[in-house]
C-alpha cells in the first residue's frame, strides 16, 4: 500500500501497518531477514540496523503493525507473552509495588511470587472489577494495576476507564494483558490505559505454531526504555516467529468475527446443557460483566468457561472430546480444552483457587474455526460421557 496507512481502517492496518514493499526486489511481504549483523559502510557510519538483539526489520515490521492495531505509540516484541511481562516489570524497582487482577494467566502469578519477588518487587492480587478495592490498594509506591479483562479462566471483566482514572489520579499508570479479545475487539489505550501487554502466541499469531510476546506503550519514555531492555536483556523475538505473527495478523479481524460466532453457538448449547452447572461468558445477558464489556469492547470473545461440578466429571468431559483438543494455550484456529485447575493455573496454591471459583470441575474452552456443528456435536458427545 503506498502512504501512511494510520487513517485507514482496522483491516486495512491488519494487513499493511509496518509494512512497505522490500526495497531491493520489491517483495510484497515482509521477508524473514534471518541475519544477526549487518554491514556498516565505514567505520563509524550511522546505521539504522547494526545488530539483531538491538533491531530487525521483520521485528520491527510487527512492531509498527501491532502499535498501529492497538492505537499505541510504539510496539516492542519480545520472545514469549511472559518475557514481555518481565520485559514491563523492568520498570519498576525493589520495594516499589504493582496492582494485578487477582485471577490472571497462572504464568504470570508465577512470575511475580516465584521470581520476581527475589527482587523485593511487591505485588498485590486485587479484584480489579471493584474500584474501591483498587482505590483501597493503591500505594504511594505503586506503579502499576495490571488488568487482565476478561480475566484468564473466570470471565471477570474490569471496567478499564475506570481504573485508569483510580490509577492516575495516585500516579499510577495502566497496563492491559489484551490476549483473550486482541485488538480486534477491545483497544485500551483508546479506553485511557498506558501499555497493552499481548501473548501473540495466541490470537495474533493464531495459528498455535510460534510462541512470542508484545508491549504497546503510549509513553514515549516506556517507549525509549521498552527498547533499551530489548537491547541490554536480549528476550527479543526471533524474525521468524515474527514473520508468522505479522501473516497470522492479516487474518485477524475475520478469525475474530468466525471465533466469535463460533463461541456463541457453543455457549448456547452449554448454557442449556443439564450437566453444566455454571457458565462464564460475557457475552450473556446474566453475566456480571456483560454491560462492561459492551461499553468498552465491540465483542465478547471467544473463551469460555463452564463448571460440571468435580475434577471427575471434568475428566470424563476432557477425556471424550475428539474434535476439540486437550492442550494448553489459545486463541489458535482449533479448538483447545484446558482443566486450568491442573493446568494453566497449576502454580496457584489451592487455597487462592478456591477462593477464585478455579474448582476441580472448572473447563475452559478456546472456540476455534471449525465448523459450529462439529463443536457443538463433539461438546454435547463429551458431557454425556460424564
Ligand atoms: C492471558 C495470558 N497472558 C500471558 C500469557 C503468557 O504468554 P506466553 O505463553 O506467550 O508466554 C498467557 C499464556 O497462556 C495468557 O493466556
């Protein structure tokens, strides 16, 4: 596409922010430049790229793409979703503090209790859906509240605006793990947030063959520091997997749209099903969340969640699905089936899953692309099995 492509439409970003024709052979795609150093002229020479922890073209290519998608300033592409979460926590220094939803991505918790902690990074889990717990945790130290909405397994949906105007007015600055909606849907830094944080292993990329990560600031000194720790850490992505991002996002606004409708027939055959004892979908009418998220999104997603009552039930469930498939991860264009309990969320003690609703009986299910027959089929086959 030749100009600047920020007035143009969501789709039309998908498939041509960042990217310009290769100058040399004029390739429409962005090639793989599998190099890790560049030629410098002279000795001295001001070069754009002088070596590939610092800068690549293909990184660089997704970096402009998810920035322009996300409305963001700049985009930094790490090699996981968990190594740019590591690559944000940089900012903060021992002894200062971060506010986090209380239910997020087990890995994360992970991070922040087993890890992170060792460098006296404190962090308080807070259910981000009640402002006043949020305004009630605020310190003059805390630097972050970290959202995840919806919230990875339970649903919960945080009203963004409103904690950015709880967080700001303390100085506290906003991050959203967007993951579950991707920017198709929901966009945070339109909604008053400060960084969007992406696992593109999952829907950006789509396809469950690459793992990779994301931070989009709208801080220009994030921004400068996002780049630095890329350079002076090193997690940074490979151009490969940065390559199949960049061709995985192309087809994001349609695989958003199929998930979607996908999860809805799905969600009506479980919402009715007898051995279903509860349903998490923001998208019904009964969810708490639901005018939230009509408000702040422009879609509901494509995780659910579904309670059958034990771990024995939940077995037989998983154990009988053949068209959806029991695997970590997401957002990929099959179906995927986890018991977070064991799983995704097997680093949170059990008494913090009791008190999160993450019981033995507790499915989750990423909508893939198949046919919306197929799945509800294989579902309905599977809970009879219990
Ligand atoms: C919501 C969310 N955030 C972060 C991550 C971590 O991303 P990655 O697996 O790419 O490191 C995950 C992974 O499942 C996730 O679901």
């Amino acid at each position: 596409m030749k100009g600047d492509s920020k007035h143009r439409g969501f789709a039309t970003r998908a498939i041509h922010a960042g990217q310009q024709p290769e100058p040399v052979t004029g390739a429409v795609n962005v090639p793989i430049f599998q190099t890790s150093t560049y030629v410098q002229p002279e000795l001295g020479a001001e070069v754009d790229f002088d070596y590939a922890r610092v800068k690549n073209p293909t990184r660089t290519a997704l970096e402009e793409n998810v920035a322009s998608l996300e409305s963001g300033l700049s985009g930094h592409a790490f090699a996981s979703g968990m190594a740019s979460l590591t690559a944000l926590f940089t900012t903060v220094r021992s002894d200062e503090h971060i506010i986090v939803s209380h239910n997020v991505y087990g890995g994360t918790y992970r991070l922040l209790e087993q890890v992170l902690d060792r460098y006296r990074l404190r962090a308080s889990w807070v259910d981000t859906t009640d402002l006043d717990a949020v305004a009630t945790a605020m310190e003059d130290t805390t630097r972050w509240v970290l959202i995840e909405s919806p919230t990875n397994p339970m649903m919960d949906i945080t009203d963004i605006s409103a904690v950015c105007d709880v967080a700001h007015a303390r100085g506290a600055k906003v991050a959203v793990d967007n993951t579950f909606l991707s920017p198709f849907y929901q966009r945070p830094i339109e909604l008053g947030a400060d960084l969007v944080m992406h696992s593109a292993t999952k829907y950006l990329g789509g396809h469950s063959d690459c793992l990779g990560g994301v931070l989009v600031t709208n801080d220009p000194a994030d921004a400068e520091w996002f780049a630095f720790v890329q350079k002076s850490a090193g997690a940074i992505l490979a151009p490969f997997e940065a390559y199949l991002i960049l061709r995985g996002i192309k087809t994001l606004p349609v695989r958003m749209e199929r998930h979607e409708s996908n999860a809805r027939i799905v969600v009506d055959a479980l919402a009715d099903h007898p051995k279903v004892e509860r349903l998490y979908y923001p998208g019904q009418h009964d969810h708490p969340g639901h005018e939230v998220q009509k408000r702040q999104a422009s879609g509901f997603g494509a995780m659910v969640s579904f309670d059958v009552g034990s771990f024995d039930a939940a077995k037989a469930f998983l154990d009988n699905i053949e068209v959806v498939t029991l695997a970590e991860s997401l957002g990929g264009v099959e179906s995927l089936a986890c018991h977070p309990a064991t799983m995704t969320h097997a680093a949170i003690p059990q008494e913090e899953l009791d008190r999160l609703g993450i019981t033995g009986g507790l499915v989750r299910i990423s909508v893939g692309l198949e046919d919306g027959s197929d799945l509800v089929e294989d579902v309905c086959n599977a809970l009879g099995a219990i």
